[in-house]
C-alpha cells in the first residue's frame, strides 16, 4: 500500500528538509507542524502529483518559492505556511485557484 500522508508534527526536527520526504507520488497530506526546519521550500515538493495539503507552520522557513508549488497544475486545497521566518515577497496570486480551501501565512 503506498504512503499518502506523512505527518511529522512536533518532533522537533531540525535543519533542512529532506528531498527523500518527497519520494512517493500517491502523497496527498504533507504535514511537519512545529518543528525547527529551515530553509526554503523546493521544487521536488511539486513533483507529488496527489498532493492536496501541505501543512508548514511553526517551523523556521524562510523561503516559499511558489512555483515549486503544484506545477502538474493540480492544485492545493489548503496551504499553511503560519508562524515561520519568511524573507522577502510571496506572490499570492500563484496560488489562486478554483479548488483552494485555505491559504495562512500569519
């Protein structure tokens, strides 16, 4: 049976994320809820086609590369990047969509 959510909430994981996260294309819930990840978000997070939820709050991110995000063009229900170190300006119109349940970057 293939892996279609990974919850990794409140471990306390540190540093960058792995690329192997994003190892699985049945992936359709992606959730690393306050733990201490850095960086930026990148391009192999696109390549989940099911992907449906990625949930990124309470971390320390300082990047969201929009682009990365869904470029198969099924787009995401629900994005919540809450409560991390974002730098610099996200375009929010890369995720308008018909489907977008929630967007949150407080």
């Amino acid at each position: 049976m293939p892996l279609v959510t990974l919850d990794l909430d409140s471990n306390d994981f540190t540093g960058m994320m792995s690329m192997s996260l994003f190892n699985s294309e049945n992936l359709i819930n992606f959730s690393v809820v306050s733990n201490l990840l850095e960086g930026s978000l990148f391009g192999e997070i696109g390549n989940i086609i099911a992907l449906d939820k990625v949930v990124l709050s309470n971390n320390l991110l300082t990047e969201a590369r929009s682009q990365c995000l869904k470029k198969f063009g099924i787009p995401l229900m629900l994005h919540d990047l809450d409560f991390n170190n974002f730098i610099g300006v996200i375009l929010v119109s890369r995720f308008n969509s018909k489907d977008l349940i929630e967007f949150s970057i407080v």
